[in-house]
C-alpha cells in the first residue's frame, strides 16, 4: 500500500462493523501515540517550564516506559477476560485525565504523577487494539488493517510536533498538556458510546498448524520467537525513540540549526514515516521474507544516521536526511507486525502483542536517561551515533530471526 486510494479495496470488501472498528481503533492508536510524544515534541520548552535538567525530564520518561513495561503483558489478559474495547476506553480517558491534571497543576511532582498514570494507559493500547483487530476483522484483510492501524499510529506521532509546539507558541506549555489531555478524553468518550464488543471468533490462518487451537495458548507465548522479537522491540525503541524524542534538541545543540528548523526536520521524519509504514504495507503483502525487509530498510536507516553523526550538514540536509530515514524506518514496522502475528497461536494474538510491545518500554527505560545524559554532557552528534549502533544491532538481529525462521 504506498497510498490513501491504494486502501480502498480494503474498505470496499470489508463489513460496516469491520470499517467502524478499524476505525476507531486507529482513532486510539493515533491518540496513544500523541500521548507518547507529548513530553518529547515539548522537550526543548520543559526545563525551562519545570526548572529542572535534561535527565530530570528523561528520569520523567523512563517512569512512563517502566509503567508500561509493568502493566502491558498482564493487560492483555485482562484485555480477554474484560473485553477489549471496555480495557481501550478506560486507556484513553485515563491518559485524558494524565495530561489534563498536568496542564491545571504543573509542577515537577505532577509531571512524575502524569507520567505514572500515562504510562499505565499507555500499557492498554497494543493488546487491546490488537485484540480488537484480531476478533473484529476478517483474516482475509487482516495485514491492511494491520498497516491502516499502524499508519495512524505513525500520524499520531508526525502531527505531534506542531500541534503541541504550536499550542504551546498560543497559550503556553500547561495549554499544550490541555490539548492533549482534550484529545484522549474525546476519543475515550466516543468509542464509550459508539460501537460495541467484537464477538466474531478469531479467523482461521495459513500459518497456525492443524490442531493448533486445541491447545492451551498461555503454554506457548514465551517462545524463543516471541523472546527474539521482544529484543528486537527493544532495540527498534532504543534507536528510533532517540531520534524521535531527542534529535530536535541535538539539531539546535550540535548544529546551528534553530528550534524552529529543527522542529520541521523532526517533523517531515515523522510524516515520512508514516508514509513508509503505507509503502511498507505493500512490501509486506508480497513477500514472505519479512525479516530481510525489515533489516534492508533499517540498515539504509543505520548509514544515514552515521552520515549526520560524522558530519555537519546544513538545515536543508539535515531535513531531506531524517525525511528519508524516517520513510526507511516505516517500511519495517508492517513487517514487523506481520512477523510477531506469525508468531502468535491464534486467539492469543493481543497477549503476544502485549508480550512483545514490552520491549519497547524495556528500551524506553533506558533509551531517554541516555539520550539526555548525552545532551547534558554537550555530545548532541551522539545522538545520531548511538542511535546508528542500535540500528546494526537491529540488523543483526533481525537477519538470525529470519534464518531461524527459514531453518
């Protein structure tokens, strides 16, 4: 899928119900990925607005990924015996409520409470979506729901920037938070009154083996499969996650480039992105042999982050740069999805999904106490480096997945 109008086959065979769900849960998917970015598209603004350092915001960001660590995997059991759709509703409005209270009392004290509660909505949103997807939309369009859900992730994160920054330039950084606690309450009410619990079983797939159903899925989730692509979740998180939340501020650092240019090159990453994840939706459709797509494309991505590390490029460069490396990034991520749904016995789709979702946060603990202590210490080009050397780690990792698989 490189495009809007290549989806309309999807929409044109899927069911009312089938287009409804998937709709609103790539409205959630798109909230929860605002709600990510949130602190990190107002980074450059908040130790000003907090009086406090780089690694007291980081310190902030590693509690919302250890929460989320926390909460995810035993949300997606919670999500199977609950509902899923009640689970993403009480996310939403949770993470609403996060940023919301923020916005009324900032303060360093509130912004670590924000993040806590944040957080443990942020745990909701991969294995209730998934789950929701999973039992909600026919096997036979599965992969492009998978990349029109993953897109709107992507949107979330590339509208970030100058939504917030500019509701931060209208009426401050607290006017900011209220945005995007407005955003999570609104979706949050509408899919409370929209819409109602899947209750199609899941479809039959090509890749579950026969008598796969009869048995108990829990007694196969930690796999050496599963486990691998958590680690590969880990370091998807540690070198993405560093450009994504720290690259502006490396830009304005390190090289010359004002917060507003280095917004917009931050910003056509992001919005290239998910274009990639679109291209990448094609990809995925086509081949079997995700795991060599994946590293491809995050191999090209590792070059150009070493290009900016090793050298001083202009504004215009510097943008057209990350705009690539943000579209090879996204090619991975529906083969990415489409390797951890292979990995999943059926019905357990959303558990795995929360399983593996839990590396991201595992990066997250780590990746912003890096990142930022790297900024403290004057060393913005090692932003990109560091983020480079995770991206070969991904390589590698990916490659030996897919020769496992293969094997």
């Amino acid at each position: 899928m490189t495009s809007i109008p290549d989806a309309a086959p999807v929409a044109a065979t899927a069911r009312p119900a089938e287009r409804l769900l998937l709709g609103q849960v790539s409205l959630a998917h798109l909230v929860s990925h605002v709600h990510i970015m949130t602190v990190p598209a107002l980074l450059p603004l908040l130790p000003g607005h907090f009086g406090s350092s780089f690694i007291e915001i980081g310190a902030a960001l590693t509690l919302f990924n250890l929460v989320s660590l926390v909460v995810q995997a035993p949300m997606g059991f919670v999500s199977d015996r609950l509902g899923a759709r009640r689970v993403l509703v009480a996310g939403l409005i949770l993470g609403g409520l996060s940023f919301t209270g923020l916005a009324m009392a900032p303060g360093y004290g509130m912004l670590l409470a924000a993040m806590a509660a944040a957080g443990l909505a942020n745990g909701v949103y991969h294995p209730a979506n998934y789950a929701l997807l999973a039992r909600g939309i026919d096997g036979a369009r599965m992969g492009k729901a998978f990349s029109l859900h993953t897109f709107a992730g992507y949107l979330g994160t590339a509208i970030s920037p100058p939504l917030l920054l500019g509701a931060a330039a209208l009426s401050g950084v607290s006017g900011a938070f209220a945005v995007a606690g407005a955003l999570g309450l609104g979706i949050g009410l509408l899919l409370l009154v929209t819409g109602r619990e899947p209750r199609q079983a899941p479809q039959p797939r090509k890749d579950e083996p026969d008598g796969a159903a009869a048995r108990p899925p829990r007694a196969r989730l930690l796999t050496g499969t599963v486990l691998a692509l958590t680690a590969m979740f880990v370091l998807l998180n540690l070198s993405t996650g560093g450009i994504q939340s720290f690259s502006a501020s490396a830009l304005v650092m390190g090289y010359g480039i004002d917060l507003a240019g280095a917004n917009a090159a931050l910003t056509l990453f992001l919005f290239m992105s998910a274009g990639g994840v679109l291209a990448g939706g094609t990809l995925a459709d086509r081949t079997s042999r995700h795991g060599l797509v994946a590293a491809g494309a995050f191999l090209a991505t590792a070059v150009i982050a070493t290009v900016m590390a090793l050298t001083t490029p202009s504004v215009l460069v510097a943008t057209l740069l990350l705009g690539l490396a943000g579209f090879l990034s996204g090619i991975i991520t529906p083969s990415r999805d489409m390797l951890v749904r292979a990995a999943a016995p059926k019905g357990a789709e959303g558990i795995v999904f929360g399983i593996v979702s839990t590396g991201f946060n595992i990066g997250g603990l780590v990746g912003p106490l890096l990142y930022a202590a790297l900024l403290d210490q004057g060393q913005p080009r090692a932003i990109f480096a560091a983020a480079a050397g995770f991206m070969v780690l991904t390589v590698v990792l990916t490659v030996i997945q897919d020769r496992r698989a293969r094997g």
